[in-house]
C-alpha cells in the first residue's frame, strides 16, 4: 500500500494537500521532521497515514486531553484502530490499552505529555513504538506562545524508547526562532513548511468604534452563521455572553471556570450547530476541527500574533471565504500587559510576553497588508491579499513626512530613552511635572504639534512604529528609538506617507 492508497481507501479524500507527502515521506525514509502547516492544513494525515504503514505502532502526543476522545473517535469511525490513555481511565482499561498496543491490534495511541513524564514510561518502553508524533510541538519552546514545562522532557522520554522512533513534530505557529529551537531540542533534521497564508481569510480591524455595538450589529447582518467571539477574560465572556443574549442573539460560551460538564456541553451546542455562536477565552478552540465556522471575532486583542494567528485561524477551514475581525482598543492592550505582569513567569519571559504583545499591536496599526504583515512576522514573504481592511481601504494616502520628521527628531532629542507617552507629551507641549524636571520644555521640538491632541500623536507614533521608522523595544515599558529608514526621512531622503481620514476643516472648500 502507498499514501496515495491510504489516503483514497482510509481517508476517502483524492489528492493531498500542500507538503503532506513531503512529511509522510521524510517520516518513511526514518527521517526526523517539523511540519509547519497551517489550522486546518491537514496535519494528523501526516502521521496518521504512516502508522497505518508502519509495523509498529505510532504514539501520538497531543497536549489537551478533552480532544483525545473526540479524535480517537473519529478514527475509529474510519476503521483506524486507535485509542488513548490518560487519567480518565482505571488501571484496568489501562493496563488493556497497552496490551492491544503491544499486540499491533491498535495503531495509534495518544497520550498527553504529562504522562510521558510519569509511570507509563517503563509500559510504553515495552511497546514497539515506530513512530512520535508531537502535536502542538511549539508548546516545547519557551519563545512559542503556549509554552508548556510538561513538553521540554519529551526529547529525554523519546530517547528512552529503546524501540528509537522517527519523530515527527507539528505545529501551525511557528516563527523561524520557534522553529529552530523545536528543531534543537527534539534533534530534528528537517522541516516541512507550507504557506502560512490563508487566501479565503479576509483580516480586517475595526478602530474607533463602539465594540458592542459593533458586535450586536455584525451579528445581526451575519445571522445564522456560526462564529467564534474571543474575550481575553472570563469576566468579559460573561458579561459578552449576557449582552448578546439579552439582544436575542444565540450565543454559548466558554471558560475555564465553567464546570467541566458546563463546558462539554456548550462546545457540543456550537460543534453540533445548535448554537451559532461562540463566546469564549482563548481556553477554547485548540484542535477543535469545526469545518464552517465563517468569522473569528476578537472583541479584546490577544497577547501575541501567534495566538492571533491561531485563533483567527478557526475561521474557514473548510476553504470558503471567512473574516478574521480584530476590535482594537488601547485599553485592551493595558489588559494583557497586566496579565503577563501577573503571571508566574521569569523577568526574562516576561520580556519576552511583551514584546511578541508589541508585535501583537503593531499588526492593529499597520497600513500595510495584514496577511502580508502576518507572513513577514512568520519569516515569510507574500503579495498583497486584496481581501483586508488596508487592502480595500481606499482612503487617500497623504504626505506626512513633516509630521514624521517632527516626531523622529524629537525622539533623538531626547536621547532615544523615553516612550511614547512621554514623547507624545513633549511634542504637544504637555506641561506635566516629568516634561519640566527633564527639562524637556527646552528643546526645540517641544510643543511642536500642540495644535494636535495627545492621542493623536501617540496614534502617529505608533503608526510610525508599524511601518518601521521607530523602533520600540524593552520589555514592559518600552523606549522609542529611531529606526534606520527613520533616520533617512530625518535626512530628507525618503518620504512618509499615510491614510489619514480627512478632517472636516479639510474638506470645507478653499474660500470658505
Ligand atoms: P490541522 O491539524 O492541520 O489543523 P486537520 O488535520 O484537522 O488540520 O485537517 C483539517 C481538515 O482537513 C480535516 O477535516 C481533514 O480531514 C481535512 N483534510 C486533511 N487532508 C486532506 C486532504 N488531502 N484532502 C482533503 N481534506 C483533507
């Protein structure tokens, strides 16, 4: 038998999809690979396929133990002898499960990494296991954006297996950092790595707005159709959840601090169609395989692009066309760098939770593409999308480039060590007491835009943050520096221009 049978006879399915052969076949020849692919890509088939080839069997490690059931079902209903342990089950059906793995009665078993760890491992090294397949496989990196301590001992575990399986990883986010350090630590020689992006996505942000209203309004005119709405808290999943019911919109949601039984089924509600919509913190959705979920809603910005990229990702897996909307709110921002700020995590970590929310926030004040903004961030090139919200904003581009030199010298001014806040003050002539002690009342670009609002300023600051002619950096407060391209516009060398809405005065006629 081939894949190319496998795939037709098991699977029912004609073709395969962009890099599975190149995985299944690195996998047959005993190669140790990452596949990179995106949320609906078609991973599983990539190890599912060899199993079935493979005299062994394949042990499957996937981080949520919820989904075990839901996938091993689904084997099952194709005819694949699979299953799974974990702590749900007694010693005896345990105890089972392995011996129809050592009798080649059962191909594939899936195991939660936690257990990995603990006193399976003397039962798994009596297992002739061919193959590990590490699913969410950027849970091992501390520079991915879910890192899991349980994840970092597996390539010790594997190492013990004296069956030495082929390995094969797999994750849809990975930047070429991520993918380095997966590679490092598992010892993988290759990597898979399709197109990152999503052509029936359209990205659009929504800025400036009432995000209820929002909301209630785009659900009305989406009636019907199933979609996701992401809150970053529980308390705000609530209160989304109330709100919409309230207005007559059907809507279930989810968090971690609903019981377990709550949570079952409510997710049924939405994967079963009963409920159209979901409201939900990002505890909700890995692996979930809903084919037709037409938009992905994030009412609150997540903490990085990857989990964005992730979440918004559960949108129209099955190819048709689909939006990923982003509300954006400053306030919002505030909300995950207090979370990251909370969390247990190391200074070092820390630092890097706030950068990767920097890049998060740039992506919502950028005029370039999104997906292109997404597939750069990736390590990826790509054309323009035609589909977001800059690529079908048609408002007219205007020069800034003297406001920018505005901005760009006053941060050289004040020696490259200060943020937006304070620059934004400075430049509107802000007469708050750090401005004086500073002394920066004294430099000649103080109050140079005082005719502009505070906000307005710092909306150019970021702007010029997104398009890369400042750099910020350093970790919970960042400090504005100016960016090579920055300096050229300083030099008069390149020009600035942006979308800039027109204001009224603007638009009165000359003599008026
Ligand atoms: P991922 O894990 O990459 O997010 P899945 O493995 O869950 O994606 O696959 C997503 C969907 O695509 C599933 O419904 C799967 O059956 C389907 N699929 C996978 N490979 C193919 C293929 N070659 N042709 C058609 N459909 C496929």
């Amino acid at each position: 038998m081939t894949p190319q049978t496998i795939l037709k006879s098991q699977f029912g399915y004609d073709t395969f999809r962009k890099g599975q052969e190149d995985v299944i076949n690195a996998i047959l020849n005993h190669q140790n690979v990452l596949a990179i692919m995106p949320t609906g890509g078609g991973k599983s088939l990539c190890y599912q396929i060899p199993a079935l080839m493979l005299t062994g069997v394949t042990l499957v490690v996937s981080p949520l133990i919820s989904l075990m059931k839901d996938q091993v079902d689904a084997l099952n209903e194709n005819g694949i002898p699979a299953t799974f342990i974990n702590s749900s089950l007694d010693y005896q059906a345990i105890d089972q499960r392995f011996q129809e793995a050592a009798s080649g009665t059962v191909k594939l078993l899936y195991v939660s990494p936690e257990r990995l760890d603990s006193g399976y491992l003397n039962r798994l090294a009596e297992l002739p296991i061919d193959l590990v397949a590490i699913d969410e496989a950027h849970c091992i990196s501390q520079w991915g954006h879910d890192f899991r301590p349980s994840y970092l001992n597996l390539a010790n575990t594997i190492e013990q297996l004296p069956s030495q399986p082929t390995i094969v990883a797999l994750t849809a986010t990975a930047t070429p950092k991520v993918a380095r350090d997966i590679c490092d630590r598992l010892r993988l020689s290759k990597e898979v790595k399709t197109g990152f992006s999503r052509p029936n996505l359209a990205f659009k942000i929504v800025k400036h707005q009432d995000n209820d209203k929002f909301l209630i309004e785009y659900l009305r005119q989406n009636a019907g159709q199933s979609g996701i709405v992401y809150a970053s808290t529980r308390k705000e999943v609530e209160r989304l959840t109330k709100l919409l019911n309230r207005r007559h919109i059907e809507a279930t949601m989810y968090h971690g601090g609903l019981s377990k039984e709550e949570r079952r089924e409510n997710q049924e509600d939405f994967l079963y169609d009963r409920v159209p919509i979901m409201v939900a913190t990002n505890a909700f959705g890995m692996g979930i395989d809903k084919s037709n979920v037409r938009f992905v809603i994030h009412a609150q910005v997540p903490g990085s692009l990857e989990a964005y990229y992730q979440e918004a990702g559960r949108a129209g897996r099955d190819g048709l066309p689909s939006e990923a909307i982003l509300l954006f709110r400053l306030s919002d921002v505030q909300i995950q760098h207090f979370l990251i700020d909370q969390s247990d995590r190391d200074e070092a970590g820390k630092q890097r939770e706030y950068d990767k929310l920097q890049a998060m926030s740039q992506y919502a004040n950028t005029q370039e593409c999104l997906q292109q903004y997404i597939l750069n961030y990736f390590g990826e090139d790509g054309e323009k999308c035609g589909r977001c919200s800059n690529c079908l904003d048609d408002r007219e581009k205007q020069d800034i480039t003297i406001d920018a030199q505005k901005v760009l010298s006053c941060v050289k001014r004040m020696n490259e060590r200060f943020g937006k806040v304070l620059v934004a003050q400075v430049l509107t002539g802000s007469s708050v007491a750090r401005v004086k002690q500073l002394r920066f009342d004294e430099l000649s670009t103080y109050g140079i835009m005082k005719q502009e609002s505070q906000k307005s300023v710092a909306e150019l600051i970021d702007f010029l943050t997104a398009s890369g002619y400042l750099i910020s950096e350093g970790g919970q407060y960042p400090i504005l520096r100016v960016s090579d391209l920055g300096v050229a516009v300083l030099q008069g060398k390149e020009q600035v221009s942006r979308k800039v809405a027109v204001k009224a005065t603007h638009a009165l006629p000359e003599n008026d």
